[in-house]
C-alpha cells in the first residue's frame, strides 16, 4: 500500500532522508542559480504548463472512457497546483520513455507520469516535492502461483531460479532491477498491456513488476471482472514527484511551493482518497 504523506514534517524528513541516503548533495532541493529561467518566463507569458504524460497508468494517469480526457489522482494534483499558480496546464500524451527527453530539451516544461524519484533520473532532471511513496510489486494470476507452488518470494532474484518470464513497460526503474537479477522479461511501451497479457489465455509472462497503487488498481480491476491477481514479491519503493528541466529552478521553486501547501491542508490526502491511490 502507498504510504501516506501527511504534514509539511514528512516531506521534509523524506526529503532529507532521501538526500542523504543517495549522496550527501542538495538533490531535491534546488541549487541557487543566477541564470534566467527560460522555462518561467515562457509560462508567465503564455500562462500554460506545458506537461507530458503517459495515460496507461491508472490511477495516477489514464483517458476517461466517457469524455477520453486525461484524468487521475496526479492530473488533479497538477491541475490543482496550476490553479493556485494563477495558470493552466496543457495536457500532452508522450510515451513514458520520452517524458524525460522532452523535457530536457524544452518540448515540455514538465513531466507527470508516475516518476519514482532515483539517482539515474536526478542526473538529467530535477524533481519536486514527492507526493507519495509507494511499494514496488510483483503480481501474479492465483491460479498460477498455486500451479508453481509459489507463495512468497524474498528476491527478484528467485524469479530466474523459478523461470518466470515477467512483463514490465519500458522505460520504468524496475526494467533495470529484472536486469541486474537475470530475470526474462519482456517489455510494452505502455502499462496495460503486460498486465493483459499476464491475464490472456495464451500468455507470454507469468507474471508483471509494477509499483502501487498501479498493481493494486489492477487487482481490483481484474476481481471485479473474477479474476484474482495477487502480489507474491513487495518491497519498500521510491518516492514519486514531478520532473522539470535542470534550468528550471524558478518553475521548479513554485511548484515545490504549492505542493507543500497541498500536503499541509490535506488536498493531496483528499484526492489520494478520491482516487484510491493507495
């Protein structure tokens, strides 16, 4: 389950926490910088975040079926941030793969899809304030655990010593965590997929490696259709937060700003409530 993020107190100590656990260097908190944020300057003039998003990623992002508009738990943090930043957000969809790209090089001015706070990612992007944390999960069709005999695993690693092949989208942290453990996976430019074809009858994984509340979303969506799914493999994940461009500070010290308010009044705690997001 998500863990909940309630008071200014915990972001900080995430935030510090987080920092310190990486390498001892202002990481998620902005360095001082003279330049000119070309980024900010845009925004105030046109009054548009331009923000890219993956809508395969429920509920954080995914198309309504009725209006097809982008909706989710993040969406409504974003929109509600622009809100209070007297702006809007245009809503672009950009495989998850190239949301960072284009925010380096200036096609977007922010990207919001589900992005788990890592040292690899801080080297090309700067991140906001972390909404959430969550747990990263490797589920399972019930009927395929009791055929293994499988109950619960310790390591990523026992997937190779059980010869399971595991689906992922790529561009996510955990294609790099099947990797180092050797594990056979195999890998769809979005997040619906690998947990269709887990559940097909002719499937090509035997299992999918995702985060909460994705997977958990998933196991409600698949029990309200009779089939049980279930994780078999949890640990402790990465905080999720926003990316921005390196330059970006002054765009970036807004939003941190307001992020911290919705966390302090219990706005981000509201929606994670609306969307189940836990």
């Amino acid at each position: 389950m998500a863990k909940k993020l309630t008071g200014i107190l915990v972001v900080v100590m995430l935030v510090i926490g987080f920092g310190i656990g990486l390498v001892a260097s202002p990481f998620l908190v902005p360095k001082t910088s003279s330049t000119t944020d070309t980024v900010w300057t845009n925004i105030q003039n046109t009054h548009v975040i331009r923000v890219g998003t993956d809508p395969t990623w429920p509920p954080y992002q995914e198309r309504d079926p009725v209006t097809h508009e982008i909706v989710g738990f993040e969406v409504d943090i974003a929109n509600e941030c622009a809100k209070r930043l007297n702006l809007t957000i245009q809503w672009n969809e950009v495989g998850f793969d190239n949301i960072i790209l284009s925010v380096q090089n200036g096609q977007l001015d922010m990207g919001v899809s589900g992005f788990s706070v890592t040292a690899d990612r801080l080297d090309q992007v700067s991140f906001t304030l972390p909404h959430s944390t969550t747990q990263g999960q490797v589920v399972m069709l019930d009927s395929t655990k009791a055929a293994k005999n499988i109950t619960t695993l310790t390591s990523l690693a026992e997937l190779k010593t059980l010869g399971i092949t595991v689906g992922v989208q790529s561009g996510n942290v955990e294609v790099s965590e099947l990797q180092a453990a050797g594990v056979s996976m195999r890998t769809w430019t979005d997040s619906a997929t690998p947990f269709q074809d887990m559940v097909s009858s002719n499937p090509s994984v035997q299992a999918v490696y995702a985060e909460t509340p994705i997977t958990t979303n998933w196991i409600n969506d698949f029990k309200a259709q009779g089939i049980q799914i279930s994780p078999i493999y949890s640990h402790p994940y990465y905080p999720v937060a926003f990316v921005v461009a390196k330059n970006s500070h002054t765009l970036l010290d807004k939003m941190d700003g307001v992020i911290a308010q919705l966390i302090f009044d219990g706005t981000i705690d509201q929606l994670r409530a609306k969307w189940n997001a836990y």
